[in-house]
C-alpha cells in the first residue's frame, strides 16, 4: 500500500515519544496491557447551564508491561 510503513510487511508506527533515529521492536506475544485502574466517569451538568447537554469526564490508567526483556528489542541507526 502507498505511504504504509512497514519493515518485511509489519506494520511500523511512527511517535514524538520515540528517540529519532530508534527503533522498537515489539513481540505482541509478550506485551500486555494493564489496566491500573478502573474506568472513572464524571458527568457535570453545570458547564452547558444554557442548554440541554451533560458534559462528561473519563479517567483510565493503564500500563504496557513485557513478559520478558526478549520481548522488547531497540534497533539503532548507526551513523557513518
């Protein structure tokens, strides 16, 4: 597809949070989710005082965590 990103079809996702020039590998078989905290839902009735709408708050802490350090690898681009 063009303009996917993708290293031998894998799909590759770009962030800011991520180093230029680094790479993560990630094994999805050893990553997992977690969820610190249940979801928290506020609802305020006061911030559309002038109207008929609920303004609504949601609140969830969740973590990546790894089974194994094998399970997290960081490519580097070395200069030359």
């Amino acid at each position: 597809m063009p303009g996917r990103r993708a290293i031998e079809n894998v799909p590759l996702h770009v962030s800011k949070a991520v180093t230029p020039g680094a790479i993560w590998g990630i094994d999805q078989t050893q990553a997992f989710t977690v969820i610190h905290r249940d979801a928290e839902i506020v609802a305020d009735n006061s911030a559309f005082f002038t109207s008929d709408r609920v303004a609504l708050r949601a609140t969830k802490r969740a973590g990546l965590t790894f089974i194994t350090p094998a399970g997290l690898i960081k490519i580097r681009r070395e200069t030359i």
